[in-house]
C-alpha cells in the first residue's frame, strides 16, 4: 500500500462546494461539512480497496456534536 498525506480544507476540498458559506444563523455547518467530508472519503476507499484510508472529520460545535459525530463515524 502506498502511504500519502493528504490534506484537505476549504474551499478546495470537492464536498465543500455543495455546501453554502457558514454564518452564524448556521449552526450546524461543521457538522455538515464533517459527514461530507466523511462520506467523501468513505466512498474512495470503498472504491480503492487497499490504497486509501482516513481518519474522521469531526465538527467542533459541541463537545455532544463530536461525540455524535465520532459515533456515526464508526458505524459507517
């Protein structure tokens, strides 16, 4: 298995452009951004057995919206 490092944030990171701009009336834009994020790696190492894996993103608006967060992540 090849090993990189690979680092993403927006606004360049692909799931990051479906999604619209945080404002403060948006509260629960990191944990959409997270499950994108999440999902979006998720998928290319579905797709490439043996050549990618990732770590969770985790939002950071609450302690419990992490722990939710970490939990949906092992799940999936």
């Amino acid at each position: 298995m090849t090993s990189w490092i690979v680092r993403a944030s927006p606004p360049n990171c692909c799931p990051c452009r479906s999604l619209p701009p945080r404002t403060s009336e948006d509260p629960g834009f990191a944990t959409r951004l997270a499950r994108a994020v999440n999902e979006e790696f998720a998928e290319l190492a579905e797709r490439y057995p043996g050549r990618f894996g990732a770590f969770a993103s985790l939002p950071g608006d609450s302690p419990e919206v992490m722990l939710a967060g970490i939990d949906y992540a092992r799940r999936h």
